[in-house]
C-alpha cells in the first residue's frame, strides 16, 4: 500500500473516469459497493484457491466475520440477485474502486489494488463475450494506449484433459504447463493416456495468431464446442491485435468459456484480464451467463508511460496569488475562481518566494499583486499564450 501524491493522485483519477466514461457509452452504468463485506458473500463468490488471499476481521457492532473485498466481481453478482432482479437482463454494469489482497511469501504484505471494470450478465455467450473485448479495446484507445495485444483463452480444453491425469502427477502437470515447459511436463505425463498426454503436451504449444493456432487446436480437439465459441468470438474481433493461447490454465476454476488478458510493454504484468464465469450467478440462487473484465489502473499507467503516453489530464491554468494586501489577493483570486480556474492565495510579498512555492506544488505562474496592479511571472514562456487567454478570461488585470 502506497499515498498518491499530487500530482500522481489526480492523474490516477482521472485515469479511472476516462475508463468508466467509456463504459457508460457502451450501456454499462455504475454501481459502488462497499469496502469490506461479510466473510459469507465474499467467499461464496471466489474459489478456494482465491481464499489464501483475504484479510479478515471481526465487524465489533454485529460480531460477523468481515472480509476486506479482494474482488468485485462476487458483489456485483449479490446485487444483480437481490437488489436488481427485478429489472430485465442484461445487467450492463461498471465500477472503479479499490480491493485488497494479500501478498504471498515472507512478507505477507497487503495489495491495494486499483480497479476499474464491467460486468455484463444475462446476455448469451458469443455475443457478451466479443462485447467485453471490443469494450476492453476500445477503453484501451480511450486513454491513448495504442501497443498492446489481447490473449484468448479457453481454459476448458486443458481443465477437461487435466481431470483425466492421476491425481498424484497433476499438480507436477500443472505447474509445468504454466511454465509451457514441454520436456518437464512430457516426463510428468509418464504413465498417462497417450491421447491425454498427446492433448496437454500440444496444448502448451497452442500460442499465436488464431489463424495459426485454432487449425491445429482442431486436429487435437476435433469440433469441440468450446474451441468453435472461441473460433465465432475471433470472427467478431476482426481488426484487434489477438493472440490465442489454449496452454492457459490460470482461472481454470472459474472461468467457463473464453477469457482474455490484456498484455502491453512496460508492467511485467496484466493490464487487464476477464473471462466467461457462468457459474457464479447460480452462488447467490439467480443463474445466468455472465462475463466480464477488470483494468488495473497502476499497470495501465505504467504501460501508458511506457508507450511515451504519461497521464497528464487537461486542466485549466493555476496560479499562486500573493504579494500586496490581503484584500487585493483575495479579491484577485475570487476573478480567477469565477472564471473556472484554481487560484491560491500564498501570504508572501515577494515574486521569488512565490514562484518558489509555485513550483513545489506545480502551478502555472505566480500573480504578484503591487499597489499599481498585479504582475504575472510564469514557470515556462511555453505556457505565456494560455495563461494569458486565461487571465483575458477572467477580467484580470496584469503586467507580464
């Protein structure tokens, strides 16, 4: 966990409405949940795997077990059964929050975690799965991130071949088919079905362009019905940077049909990730398709910085008012406010201290008030032409 400092914490803001604008345009309306839950919602929603990652504690007015929400996803799922049954599907919605999870290893440190995302529940498989990833594209570009690529996944056709290995070889299995490691999961596959061991080995070898990759998956899978969803949500994604990757078993427990990462230079790690997760609404006693997808915003910045992109949101001029009597900054600063702009009074008398403080604390220029009127000193003569628009907005009088 980590403060956002000025002006890091307004860019990080801006970030997350810039993606929930774009959400709103394509139907998905926002909800809020809150910050922590108790144990019992939170836990029916997750797997047991995902467990190892909550922190709990006791709520001290009902004596409950309360988790800190390390996902969404399961509460949006609550509210879509219990507060919004009433309305028809499906249920477009969007969130920007927070969760917390816990760090693995010696530290056992807490994660914050800033999200932004959709839900999109009650709406049929292809056409809600190639929905969120033209969505997921498109808030991508909203934000200016142009280089990235969007991995397919299909976890079912791996999952399906794994149930049929020796339960004693299958973690050994596993953990090198995360690796895509073929000569480690050849020797763990010794003594397996030849056609199983013939499938996962192949599997771990299925990553590329889907029309390199979806052939050959056909000659290991034949007409599975999964791989032919995947090959009509491809048809739909014409135009996007796509990859396949059938060697994904990450949320093999959780994910029901197609899933996706989004992967661009710079984090090291997802900028986003989603997925087909059919089975969760049946949890809360309301079935229905659904699928969906998370942005974490710090990676997203990340790549946004990496790709020659920072995040530096529009904003109008600021300005340090100081020097001359208290009443002639104040009444100086009140023009500038009315006229939209971000004005501070600082009571220093002198132009240096004042584009000192200008400058700690990131504003534009300094407006030094003087008995004959107000003097404006600028950071950078790059800014002279819109600082002085701004001042002609705002009636102010001054000398530059």
């Amino acid at each position: 966990m980590r403060d956002l400092l000025p002006p890091e914490a307004d860019a990080r803001a801006w970030l997350g409405s810039q993606l929930v604008r774009c959400f709103a345009r394509w139907g998905y309306q926002r909800v809020t949940t809150p910050p922590f839950e108790h144990a019992e919602v939170i836990e029916r929603g997750l797997d047991a795997l995902d467990r190892r990652d909550l922190l709990r504690f006791v709520d001290p007015s009902t004596g409950e077990v309360a988790l800190l929400r390390p996902d969404i996803t399961p509460q949006i799922a609550r509210i879509v059964a219990t507060r919004l049954g009433d309305r028809p599907p499906p249920h477009r919605l969007a969130y920007a929050a927070s969760v917390v999870r816990q760090r693995r290893g010696r530290a056992r440190r807490q994660r914050v975690l800033a999200q932004a995302g959709v839900e999109c529940i009650g709406l049929a498989h292809v056409e809600a799965d190639a929905e969120v990833i033209r969505l997921a594209a498109a808030a991508l570009a909203e934000v200016g991130l142009a280089e990235y690529r969007i991995e397919l996944g299909l976890v079912s056709l791996a999952r399906d071949a794994l149930t049929r290995v020796r339960d004693a070889a299958r973690p050994d299995v596993e953990a090198a088919l995360l690796l895509k490691d073929t000569a480690t999961l050849k020797s763990a596959l010794a003594g397996e079905d030849a056609a199983i061991r013939a499938a996962l080995v192949e599997a771990a070898s299925l990553y590329g362009e889907p029309r390199e990759v979806l052939p050959r998956a056909r000659k290991v899978w034949g007409d599975a019905p999964a791989l032919a969803e995947l090959a009509r949500v491809v048809a739909r994604l014409d135009g996007l940077p796509l990859v396949v990757d059938l060697g994904e078993i990450r949320g093999m427990t959780y994910y029901t049909g197609v899933s996706f990462t989004l992967l661009a230079e710079g984090p090291g790690e997802p900028v986003g990730s989603g997925g087909r997760y059919d089975g969760l609404m049946e949890r809360f006693g309301a079935p229905a398709p659904a699928t969906g997808f998370g942005i974490d915003l710090a990676n997203l910045e990340w790549a946004l910085h990496a790709a020659g992109r920072p995040v530096t949101p529009a904003r109008e001029a600021r300005f340090v008012v100081a020097g001359g009597r208290g009443e002639a900054r104040e009444a100086l600063a009140a023009r500038l406010r009315a006229a939209g702009l971000v004005a501070a009074v600082v009571p220093v008398r002198a132009a240096g201290a004042a584009l000192d403080y200008a400058r700690s604390w990131g504003y534009d220029a300094a407006v030094v008030c003087d008995a004959s009127g107000a003097e404006v000193h600028r950071l950078s003569d790059g800014a002279r032409a819109r600082l002085d628009r701004d001042l002609s907005r705002a009636g102010a009088w001054a000398r530059s």
